[in-house]
C-alpha cells in the first residue's frame, strides 16, 4: 500500500510485511515459517491494546495465498454474523488456496456467538482458517483456544518504540527532542497506536512540541508517578487516592508496569523493597474484588516505604 493515501500516521507507518513489524521476535520466527510453507494454522493473538495483534494477522493476510475476510467483533459479535456473514464466507468456493477469517477483539462475542464459531471452524477446518484477536484470553471459550495455537503479543521494548516514533519523525521532515520524544512513549505505552496518534497531535509547523503538563493531566498513571516523586507523603495520599477515583479505571495492569519500570526515579534507595512490594500486589491482585481498593493498598505500602512522616 502507497503510504502517501493516508494522513493518519498510525495507519500510513502500519506495517506490511514482517520485516517491519517491531518486537515479538520469537512470535516473528514462528510467523515466517507460517509465510514460507503458506499454511497457517487457526490462531489466537493475546496482549494489550494497541501492541500489534491486528497488524500481525493483515500481514498474515495480506502475504499469503488466501481469499481474507476482517471482522471486528467488538461492533459484528451475534449468532446472525457467524451464521451468515462468516459461514458464507467459509463454505464458498475460492480461487485461492485457503480462506482466511480474522476476527478482530474476539473477547467481545457473545457466548452463544462464540459456540456457533467453535462449530464453523470445525467444519470448514480444511480450507478455511481463523485468527482472532483479543486482550483477555479468559474471556475465549475453551473449545475455540483448544483449536487455535496461542500465542501471547508483547508490547516492544520502550526503546524500539522510541526508535519507531524516530523514524517517523524523520521521515516527516520533524524536528524534535530526545528528552520529547522519551516523554511521548512514556505516557503512552505500552499502547503503540496511543503513542502514534500522540506524536502527531503534537506536531506543531514541522516541529514535536510536547505539552507535558497537558499530557500529564490525560494520562493517570503519569500523574501517580509525578506525586510519589514530588510530594509529602500526606499530600501524595490524599492526591492518588483523588486520582484514582476520577479515573475510573478498571484495569490496573499498565500502572502496574509503570510503577516497575520507573521504580528509579520514585523509589531511590528503597528500589528492591518497592519491586517486592509490586510484586506481591500484583500476585494478590487476581483474588481483589474491587480493583480501586487494593491498587490504593499498594500505594499506601510504596509511600511508608520511600517516604518519611
């Protein structure tokens, strides 16, 4: 695809082929193989928002002998779409070696949605194929994860991302920052499409002009590390505890990253004691009823630890 058609950086730097795409090397390797022979099995990519799932099953798509079919599952998830969209699809004859269906955001079918699909992969097994994508793969039936190779998608390094967003930037001709671009990646990762979208937001007459007092307000896990690092342990209390109500949030998984990968920069001179600390929090987190409660607990044993009075 021309990159020129589109004027959305997310979708005019997307990756085509393999060779592109950054990160998951081993999850690469396996893929290539699949590229080589022209065979791909039934697949199931699990991982965060925005770490490439979607791309790497297009560049499955679109480098393989195969009629490809792409559903978004979060908006066409009934029983009528896998029974006539998809099955038609799948039971018709094509001119190519297989049919490949990709449903994007499988964690969004429905139960009885996801049994008619379990039905149709099965059926049509031997020349129709199935990736799917999704953030939560307990939310995946049994029969359907039995039936697909899983594979989970890491977000990339933040360095590669950072190397990534360069390379962008350089190609638009944009001048910018070291210390700017740090800043983007931060507040977006582990989302990649997040990150994309926000360097160009910031791109102001050819150059990167990053608000980090605007970003710091959008984004709540950048706001808890600027409050363990500059205030008194009252205030940081009282302030993260604020912040997390008005957040909202329901998944904590990115904040727990956060807390791990900047741990020098709050926790100096308590660093070991503190990644035990997130450690243990994390563990206990699957056993939690209400999230907000328990990421709170966390932050009252991070702030005795690194903070005095």
């Amino acid at each position: 695809m021309d990159k020129r058609e589109h004027t959305l950086w997310v979708e005019k730097y997307r990756p085509q082929t393999l060779d592109e795409y950054v990160g998951n090397d081993l999850l690469k390797q396996k893929v290539s193989i699949y590229l080589e022979s022209g065979d791909i099995p039934h697949m199931l990519l699990v991982g965060p928002a925005g770490t490439g799932k979607t791309t790497l099953a297009k560049i499955l798509g679109n480098n393989t002998d195969c009629d490809y079919l792409y559903i978004n599952a979060s908006s066409e998830n009934s029983v009528d779409v896998m029974r006539n969209k998809i099955q038609d699809f799948a039971s018709t004859v094509g001119f190519r070696s297989f049919k490949l269906i990709i449903l994007d955001e499988a964690d969004y079918l429905s139960p009885n949605a996801q049994a008619a699909l379990r039905n149709i992969m099965e059926t049509f097994s031997k020349h129709a194929r199935f990736i799917l994508t999704c953030n939560y793969a307990e939310r995946i039936i049994s029969p359907i994860q039995s039936r697909c190779q899983v594979f989970t998608v890491v977000p990339p390094s933040k360095k590669d991302v950072a190397v990534k967003i360069a390379l962008i930037l350089n190609t638009e001709g944009v001048t910018y920052s070291k210390e700017d671009v740090v800043t983007v990646v931060t507040s977006g990762y582990p989302d990649i499409r997040r990150v994309i979208n926000s360097t160009q937001r910031q791109c102001v007459d050819g150059e990167l002009k990053v608000d980090t007092y605007s970003m710091i307000q959008n984004d709540y896990k950048l706001k808890v590390l600027e409050h363990l690092k500059n205030d008194s342990k009252k205030t940081a209390f009282t302030n993260i505890r604020q912040l997390l109500a008005d957040s909202q949030v329901q998944d904590y998984t990115d904040l727990y990253k956060l807390l791990y990968d900047d741990v020098d920069s709050y926790a100096k001179g308590h660093v070991a004691q503190v990644i035990l600390t997130i450690a243990d929090s994390q563990w206990q987190e699957s056993f939690a009823v209400d999230k907000e409660i328990h990421v709170m607990a966390l932050i009252i044993e991070i702030l005795n630890e690194i903070k005095e009075g």
